[in-house]
C-alpha cells in the first residue's frame, strides 16, 4: 500500500479587527492644544533662563497690552562646564540690549524710529520744503504739529533738529540749506512747544540713511530729522 499523504492546510486568512476609535471631545481637543501651549512656554522659560537675558516672558493675559514687569538678570556661574568657555576666558556684565521700532508711512515720507530711551522722527525734504528752499509748504505745519504733540505727550525738555541733504551741488551749500531748514522746523516748533531747549545742527550730505546713487535714496537722505527723550529724560 502506498503511504497516504496528510491532507495540506489552507492558508489561514489573517484578518485585523482595527480598534475602535472614539471622536474627540471639544474638552480633549482644547485639552490637547492646552499642552502644546504650556510645552512652548516652559520652552521659552528654559531658553531665556539658559542664555541669562534676564527678562521675563510676558504672561497669557487678557489684556494683550499689559506691560510684563522684568526680573533680576539671571545669575550665571562662569566655572560652569556647559558654557564651554576657552582658557582664560570670562563672562561680561550682562546686558539687555535696547529694542529699535521703525515705523515708515507707504510713501516714506515720514519715518518713525522708537527706542526704549528716544523717539526719532525723519521727514523728507520734499513734503516740508519746495526744490532747494528752505520756506515750508502748506502740509509741514500739521505734520510738525503731530511731532509736536508726542514731544508733549512724552514730556521731552531736550529737542533736537537736525537737517540733511543728498550728495549733489557742492557740499557747503549743502550744509548751509540742510541748516536752514532745520532752523524752518525748529521755529515752527518753538511755537508749539515752549520751555525746551533746542539743539539745531545741519549735516548737509553727512550721514546718509541710503544709497545716494539713485534719486529714491537721495529723495531719503534729504530730510529732517526731529528727536527726543521718552519720558521727560534731559537727553538722547
């Protein structure tokens, strides 16, 4: 008799039973994106108290224009491995570094730069003043008298004036009209803002804000620049 082979085994089909998922509730969603928030502020915290800036990051307020209050500056130990520090090397004074803000109207026609300390106003020549003059136009009236209004509303005892031309023509004319009219916007202001004292210089072609090889940069560099103290300081 031949030997009878044992009957073979059908595949067995694998099948996955997929586990039920259960939808989100509103609570769990807000839950979820609660940690991510909370994970990026100890982040922040981590990083500031690492590098000693010593400032504190501003709290979830619902004021969003609440000014945070700034800590002590976070004590570093120099000896401490992690810093990495060369042979002889040693930590400097910390410091928190002044923050710039500059503001520019669509036009550039005016230019607002704002520091922790000054706010420095930079109008160009050609809404102030007409071609090579020094007599203002109609429009500087009311734009001196917004610059004069924030001279007001920060308190500011020290003003300066200073006037700028591009490089063209010979550099002392250029000296003497950015002068003159720097003497225009300061008469217009003594009026407006009384008991301070005034520093009025023209640079002429000095101190370029941009490039003066196309006229859209000299068109910046002729202005008139008007700046002060924040908060009543003596000066800038």
């Amino acid at each position: 008799m031949k030997p009878t082979r044992p009957p073979r085994e059908l595949p067995r089909s694998r099948t996955r039973t997929q586990p039920q998922t259960q939808p989100q509730t509103q609570t769990q969603a807000r839950s979820h994106r609660f940690r991510v928030h909370v994970l990026a502020a100890t982040v922040a915290l981590g990083a500031t108290a690492f590098w000693g800036t010593g400032i504190a990051p501003a709290a979830a307020d619902d004021n969003p224009t609440a000014v945070p209050e700034a800590s002590p500056p976070v004590k570093v130990d120099q000896n401490a491995p992690g810093l990495m520090l060369g042979d002889g090397a040693t930590l400097g004074d910390i410091r928190v570094l002044d923050i710039k803000s500059v503001v520019e109207d669509m036009g550039g026609d005016e230019r607002r730069e704002d520091t922790n300390a000054s706010v420095k106003f930079a109008l160009q020549a050609e809404v102030l003043f007409g071609k090579d003059s020094a007599k203002l136009s109609g429009e500087a009236n009311s734009r001196i008298a917004a610059i004069a209004e924030e001279i007001k509303k920060q308190d500011a005892t020290r003003i300066r004036v200073f006037g700028f031309t591009d490089n063209l023509g010979s550099a002392a004319h250029g000296d003497v009209l950015s002068k003159q009219r720097a003497d225009a916007v300061q008469a217009v202001l003594s009026t407006q803002v009384p008991n301070v004292t005034f520093e009025i210089r023209g640079y002429g072609e000095q101190y370029p804000i941009s490039d003066n090889s196309t006229e859209e940069g000299r068109k910046k560099n002729r202005r008139v620049e008007v700046s002060f103290p924040r908060g009543g300081g003596a000066g800038n």
